[in-house]
C-alpha cells in the first residue's frame, strides 16, 4: 500500500491509461465501462476501416448519417478519447508503440491474430511496457482450432447453446432478441482488464488474457451442462424449454435451470392488451399463491382444492394461467405490479425501453438515464452505471468523442511531438486519409 | 481437487466473505476460480440455493444440488447464524481479515444487526464491501421481491426476446433461459468489486459498493435503449435474431438432423457474398442457380433476396447435418454456427483445445464429474476450479477452530445453540 496520507483519487482508476483498439459493440462496451470508472481510454481509429460509428441505424431523423452521427456509438463509446491514426503505416506503428510504452491496458478485438500480424502482438508489447496488461477480445479466443472462426452475437450465443435454452417447446429456439453476448463479451473484457491491472498492482507482473466471446457464454449454461455431465439429461427433452413458465404441463418434472419448479410462472396480458402490455407473476409458495389469490379479489375458480397445493397449480397451469390473464387485462402493468407487490406477491412489468428511460419510477430515482451534450448529437439521455462506489463514483463524464477529436491533444500533449509533426501527419496519410476530407474541427487543430 | 498445486490466480492472496443466495453466488465463484480465497457462510442448515434442482440422481439433498455445485465452485465453506450475539461477534472477527465481502441480503438487514459497512470497517479500513441486490439501497422498488423471470420483464429482455408471427401467433415475450439476471448482476457487480480493489492498491482504502440487479439488466439489451433514445423506436420480438424496429429476414433454418443453424445472410448479400454462397453449395453438391451472371449485379442480387434466403439458404441448410454446414461455413468466412443444446457442446473439438472442461474430483462420493471452465485464458495466472462446492458446513473446524481459535468444545456448543 503506498502511503495513507496523499489524497484519495477521486475515481477508482484515476492514472490508469488504456489503448483501445476495439470497435462494433463488444470491446467498444467494455472500455466505456473502464472509462466511467475513471481510467483514460484513448480510442484508435482509422475512418476507411471504421465498422462501429457506420452504419448507423440510431442517428436521429434530421441529422446527416456521418461519422459522427450514431446515437448507439455514443452510448456505447461515452467517457473516452478519439485518436486517429493509421497503424498500418510504418510510422503509426511507431507512434502506437510510444503511446503503449505510456499505458497500462490495451484491449483489442480484432479477429483472433490480426494485431501480431501487425507487430503489436502480446511479446512485441511486453518488450515496450514489461508490465503491460493485453487483453484480447476475439470471437473463438485466439486459442484452440477454431480461432479464425467469426461471430455476431446471434453466431456466439447458438454455437454456445445459450439460444437453445430460450424457446417454447415444439416450437425453434427464440433465442436473445440481441447480441447478448455483445453485452456480456464487453463484461468480460471489462472485468479481465480490472483482474489483471489488480493482479499488476500487487506484484508487478502484467499478462496476456485470451478471452473468447463464444468460450465466455458457456459457463452461464452451467446447471444445465452439469445436469448432462452428471445425470445424463440433455436438453433436448419434452417440454423444454417451457417458454416463460417454470415446468411445461404435461411433460415430466425436471428442472429449469431458472428457478423453482412452481406455478404460477408466466407472462400475462395487460390493459390496453398493446404489444408491450404484459406482466410477469411467480408464485414461490401455496403462501404466496394465496396472497396472489386476494389481490385478484378471491374469485371462485381460484379456490378449488386442485389449486391449493403446488402439485396440483402445476397440473393445472392453463387453467390458473387462463384466469390470472382475465384479471389481469382489467390492469395497467405498473398498476398491477403495485397491487401485487404491496401483498408480498412477486410481479413485474415488461418494459420495453420507452418503458425503463420514461416510466420506470426506480430507474428514475436511482439516475439511470442522464442526459449529456454532443456537439453533433445535440442532448441525450445516456445510460449510468448499476452500482454505486462509495468513495469513488463511476459515472459518464465525456460524450463520446467525435473521430479524431483528441489526435491533436494526444499526440502533442501526451507523446510530445510539436505542431510541425501533427500537420505532417495529416498531409502524408499517418493521422488521417490525405485524400479524405477533413472536419471542420480537425481544420481547427491544424491551425 | 483439480491441479491445486501449480500456478496460482490472479487473485490468490485475496479473501471474501460471501453471505449470498442465487443474486450473488455466481459473482462468489468468479472470484474463488480467479484465486480469491472465498469463505461461504449460511445459515445454520444450508443456503436456500442448496434447494435448486436439478439434484445428483434425482435424488434432493442439500450437498446433491447441480446447481449449488456449479455456483460455488472453489469456495470453503461455514455455516453461522449472523443474526445471533455469537455468530454476530464471529462475523465481524471474520470481517477484520476480510479483502472483500459480498452480500446479497434484503436493504437494511445488515444494518439491523449492527453488521453494516460502517460497523465492520472501523476494524478494517481496507474492506470493500458489496451488496448485490434486486433494485438497490434505495428506491420505491426496493424491497419488491423478484424473480429471474421478474427481472426478465421489467429490465427489457422480455420485450426484445419471442418469435415471429408465423412461427408462433400470438406468442408472449419469452424470457431467456438460465437465469442470466444473476449473471448479469453478477458481471457488473464484480467489475465494481475489482476497481474498488484496483483503488485500493492505490489507496489503500475500501468502499461500499450498492449494486443493482434491475440496473444491471436494464442495461445489457444492446441498442434498445439507443433506438428509442434517438430515433423513439419500439422494437419488434423476432426469432432467434435481432428486435428490429420493422421485420428483418429469417436467420434460423431447420437442417437435415432436426438442429437449427443460425445463418446471418440478409444484410450481407453482395456479388462477393453470392459467389461464396456458391462456391459454399458446389462443395456439398446443392444444386443452384447462383451461376447466373444476373447475380454480378447488386440490384438483382436485392431483387432476389427472398429467393437466395428461402429457396437456397433454407434449402442447403435443410439438406445436410447443422454441425458440418457450420464448420464448412465458417472455414469459408461465413458467420454461421448450428443452434446447439448445451450438451452439444461436449463434443466441440475447439473447447477441448482451450482446455475448456475441468474434471472435478466429489472425493466423499468417490466420482469426479466435468464441468465447464472459464471464459478467458490467462498466460500468466490460471483462471481455473480449484476444488467443487463445499459441503455443509465443510470447513466449520478449519475455520472457527483453525483460524479464530475456537475450541472443539465451544464448536459444539454453537452447534447446539443453532448458531453454526
């Protein structure tokens, strides 16, 4: 521990620099996450070979879709630095290679082996900086026979057997209405990063961390796995997997891998029966049935004796199902899941994202969603972080940077070079296409 | 045990505390295959996670449960009823040489015991403490009681994830299975744990950490939020493939072995593309019409799109086995994988190759089982089990007796007292 007496950081990773070569979503997600708790993430960018800012299906009707444009971009890349250069040039590579001799991260998600092809592989970067933390991002990992194969989330999460687990039975795999494993890859870059910085800070030794987003979505199938490797049931079954419910009527009593084997556990329709008004109830206990039983106003049916014992809701789910869904169309979902709540009974609104950023009254009170300035994209709510440090707060300091924005700052603030050098660059290629014109802003930098 | 003798983790040298039930039991096992020394404590009689089925058998018992195994992988394990004067002094002597301790228990229960970060960090300035909860330490929602499927609902998932009219009218939302609300809690409450340790070599000072499951998931649907943020759009439920805020083409196609592959064609079609679809037909012998020079013209080629997708895609795909279209297609720069249940998995040479499945001896049952491993590969500091779940109240002697000194006698008293 360094000495108690000089004043805290006011962020976790205050200090920490990190070169990010990452684009699309996955690694892009997990460097912004770095950059909330307070570590300097300088962006690598080339705009001939940007896949991430284009295209862009999230800029707002009236703007013009450029570069800068993307309203998914900016959430996904807040509270980092745009450099532009051209790290396929003899010169950017030397330029690159002075930035990480300065920083202690770099994170990549190129296809598995591009950046050793370029000279920037693990052993060549640990001869610049010995304690250097790498952390690949790749679609198979950059081990094991596989490794040239590619993903978008939908490929990783099938390959993996997460979309199989989601579905109703008889009917295809629903899958994840996204790229899950986007999210869940940039978590894990995030936390391999923060392992090994942690790991460097206690004894000196930084590594090379090979993490795969296909690999990474494996382990969250693990009762499922164990329940083949140890008692020989696969998945494919009767009844699996039984859509929104706990066990599929009908078929033999086998877990879940969710929760409880209990009813009852579904989806029901809410008022005004539109595409998003829907509620979920579960029911863990005869107790908690009960209660559930009076918020609906003890209707006659929901009394029979069949229903009283967790054998027998299970039995006779369509029934249950069918007389909480008249109920619960007489309700708003917000209104239902009040009612419900305030008896102790499990239930939730589905919520759709207009639902979370507009009407979630516990999002709303915990600073969800902020709005931030961007100098193309005008003001924007962007999403916070899920928890709260005590001492060091994460949050969203900088918009997303416009490409380049930060070239001018890095490369002669940071790495030294004069004004001279900068416009150099421009002209021969290094810091920007010498053929592609220029924003204005870059205009100004160059002045 | 497996291996328990080489290389230490990356975290080796680290101990949490983990009072947590199936919110924080995933987080727990992050840290203890990482090399956290992780101490499991529950209540006297077993956490409620040892109920989870499936259970070894068939047969249900608080050391059978598959679930129980998998989640807390590495961890020792104790049981002490925190909410009695002994077990209360004995989890703050534990505190005192605790790194970390990780708590999943209702807002306020902690505090109510006089074991809240405040309490137990005056003995030790150094400790981070994280408490993963459904909604948070405050809010209207707070003490709402949850659910997988409620957190589902309410964090978005739910309304990107069902099927397409024609291959499921009328359809609810359908939650994804597994129950990734505690995995997605549990990522973003570890990445808050490790930067208050990254602060901590620094600083040499620890934190409170207040960590939301509900946020935690309303925050991984991708761009649903950005879609309505900058362009106010609701997105469509489609299957097996991305919410849209209109229909896109199909990606999941039924193959010869009643296995589906999921196939991202649409979006991609150029004259490039079309060409390796046929070359990627003529070495399986699937008879097409891709040969035609009309299909050098990118027009054309978005003229024909349903027929490339439906006719040929569907119809390659349905004549031959999901596991060698997806190889053949991947050797050939197609992003295509076969839809494959876990148990598939067993067999995927490229796992094998990481050395993705870990044998992990049960030595009280005499058996070893195999278990899935880890999402990253470390050079310098294996990420890897170190030994299966603890039993009940395993490492009780080891811990109250080998490390805070108790006496075997006043072990049993404690026992009988129902406090351990």
């Amino acid at each position: 521990m360094t000495d108690m007496k000089t004043t805290p950081p006011r962020r976790a990773l205050d200090g920490i620099r990190v070169v990010d070569f990452s684009w699309v979503r996955a690694g892009p997600w997990a460097t912004r996450w770095l950059g909330a708790l307070g570590a300097e993430i300088i962006k690598i960018e080339w705009p001939e070979s940007e896949r991430g800012r284009l295209p862009s299906s999230t800029t707002p009707k009236g703007l013009e879709v450029n570069l800068n444009t993307s309203g998914n971009f900016n959430d996904t890349n807040v509270n980092k630095k745009s450099l532009t250069l051209n790290v396929r040039s003899p010169r950017g590579l030397e330029i690159v290679k002075r930035l990480i001799a300065k920083s202690d991260v770099v994170i990549e998600n190129f296809s598995s082996r591009v950046l050793s092809k370029w000279g920037l592989g693990y052993p060549e970067l640990a001869g610049i900086k010995p304690d250097i933390v790498y952390v690949s991002m790749s679609g198979y990992g950059h081990t094991g026979r596989n490794h040239h194969y590619t993903t978008f989330g939908p490929v990783a999460q099938a390959a993996s057997g997460l979309t199989f687990l989601s579905g109703l039975p008889e009917k295809p795999p629903a899958g994840w209405g996204w790229s899950y494993m986007d999210d869940t890859g940039g978590m894990y870059g995030a936390m391999c990063a923060l392992t090994g910085l942690y790991h460097r800070n206690m004894t000196g030794k930084g590594q090379h961390i090979d993490q795969s987003q296909m690999v990474s979505a494996v382990p969250l199938n693990g009762p499922a796995l164990l329940d083949f490797t140890v008692n020989g049931r696969g998945s494919r079954r009767a009844g699996f997997p039984p859509g929104n419910r706990a066990h599929w009527p009908g078929t033999p009593l086998v877990g879940n891998y969710r929760g409880p084997t209990v009813a009852p556990h579904n989806a029901y329709r809410t008022h005004p029966g539109d595409y998003n008004d829907w509620c979920v109830i579960v029911c863990h206990s005869d107790e908690e049935w009960h209660r559930l039983v009076g918020v609906m106003g003890s209707p006659g049916w929901a009394g029979a004796e069949t229903f009283a014992t967790v054998a027998g809701r299970l039995e006779h789910q369509e029934a249950i199902d069918a007389g909480i869904e008249a109920w619960s169309l007489t309700l708003g979902k917000y209104e239902l899941t009040e009612r419900c709540q305030a008896a102790g009974v499990r239930a939730m609104p589905v919520q759709s994202a207009e639902d979370r950023v507009e009407n979630d009254p516990q999002l709303r009170h915990r600073g969800m969603y902020f709005e931030m300035e961007h100098p193309a994209l005008g003001r924007h709510k962007v999403q916070n972080a899920p928890f709260k440090l005590s001492e060091t707060p994460a949050f969203n300091h900088a918009a997303s940077p416009m490409i380049g924005e930060h070239t001018r700052e890095i490369v002669e603030g940071l790495l030294g070079m004069s004004h001279e050098e900068l416009r150099a660059g421009f002209d021969d290629g290094t810091f920007w296409p010498a053929k592609r014109a220029r924003f204005a802003y870059m205009e100004d930098m160059l002045r | 045990m497996t291996d328990t003798h080489s290389a230490a983790g990356p975290l080796a040298g680290l101990r949490d505390l983990e009072l947590a039930d199936e919110k924080g039991q995933f987080c727990g096992k992050l840290l203890a295959d990482l090399g956290a020394d992780v101490i499991k404590i529950e209540p006297p009689g077993g956490e409620a996670t040892r109920r989870a089925g499936p259970f070894l058998d068939d047969i249900p018992h608080p050391d059978r449960s598959l679930s129980f195994w998998y989640y807390n992988t590495s961890k020792r394990g104790i049981t002490l009823a925190i909410e009695t004067a002994d077990g209360g002094r004995l989890f703050r002597e534990l505190a005192i040489g605790a790194d970390v301790i990780l708590e999943t228990s209702k807002p306020g229960r902690l505090a109510s015991l006089g074991l809240d970060y405040e309490a137990l960090a005056r003995g030790n300035a150094g400790l981070v403490m994280c408490a993963l909860t459904p909604f948070g330490q405050d809010g209207p929602w707070r003490d709402y009681a949850t659910a997988d499927l409620l957190h589902m609902a309410a964090g978005g998932e739910m309304a990107s994830c069902g099927y397409d009219e024609a291959d499921a009218p009328n359809a609810p939302p359908i939650a994804p299975g597994g129950g990734n609300a505690w995995h997605m809690g549990g990522h973003f409450a570890y990445m808050a744990i490790m930067a208050a340790l990254v602060h901590r070599t620094v600083s040499g000072r620890g934190q409170y950490i207040d960590a939301s499951i509900h946020e935690a998931c309303a925050l991984t649907t991708e761009s649903a939020i950005a879609n309505y943020v900058y362009r106010g759009e609701t997105l469509l439920r489609q299957t097996g493939r991305h919410h849209a805020p209109g229909p896109s083409p199909r990606t999941q196609f039924l193959a010869k072995d009643g296995t589906y592959v999921c196939a991202l064609v649409a979006g991609r079609l150029n004259p490039k593309y079309v060409q390796e679809l046929a070359a990627l037909f003529d070495a399986f012998g699937f008879a097409h019409d891709l040969a035609d020079p009309k299909y050098r013209d990118a027009k054309a080629i978005a003229e024909a799109t349903s027929h490339i997708i439906d006719d040929l895609v569907a119809g390659f795909i349905a004549s031959h086995p999901a596991e060698a279209i997806y190889h053949a297609a991947q050797d050939r720069g197609f992003t295509w994988a076969a839809v494959r249940a876990p148990e598939d998995l067993l067999d995927d040479g490229h796992l094998r190759d990481r050395g993705f499945w870990k044998t992990v001896e049960h030595p009280e049952l005499g058996r070893s089982f195999v278990y899935p491993g880890e999402a990253a590969i470390y050079n310098g500091t294996p990420w890897r089990i170190s030994r299966r779940a603890p039993l009940l109240g395993e490492h009780n002697v080891e811990i109250f007796c080998g490390e805070l000194g108790l006496s075997r006698g006043e072990l049993s008293v404690l026992a009988e007292s129902r406090v351990i």
